[in-house]
C-alpha cells in the first residue's frame, strides 16, 4: 500500500497460472487526510476510500461470489 498526500495504490504480486504479475494495482485509495503519524511504530489510517479497479475487482470477485458489489473492508499491511 502506497499513500502520498492523501491519495495512493493498494497493491500486490499476483500469481496466476504459474505467472507472476507485480505490484498489480488492485484499488486506487483516497484518504480525509494527508497526515500520517506513527504510534508505536504502526500508523492506523481511518475514512480511506477504496476504489477497486478492474484488476482488483476480479479476484474479489471469484472469492467472495454472494458479496454485494460495495463493502467494507480493512486492509493490514505487515
């Protein structure tokens, strides 16, 4: 996950039939603030929009087949 000026990516390496893609852009990310400060070493961002594009909108997709087509999620990064 990248997040410059309340704006970023959310990416990954994705494996698909033995092939590797990297750093695929699954969501475009937008936040309230700009502002990141670390507590104990972890920053914890709240209010970030999630836009998945279409990369990212297909393996969502195939894993979650019932899912509305506008949830919810968090994501941690470690």
């Amino acid at each position: 996950m990248e997040l410059d000026g309340g704006s970023g990516e959310l990416t990954a390496d994705v494996d698909s039939l033995g092939d590797t893609s990297e750093d695929v852009v699954l969501a475009d990310l937008s936040a309230d603030t700009a502002d990141l400060t670390a507590r104990d070493d972890v920053i914890t961002l709240d209010d970030v929009t999630a836009t998945l594009t279409k990369a990212g909108a297909r393996p969502s997709a195939a894993s979650t087949p019932k899912a509305p087509p506008s949830t919810r999620s968090t994501c941690r990064s470690r």
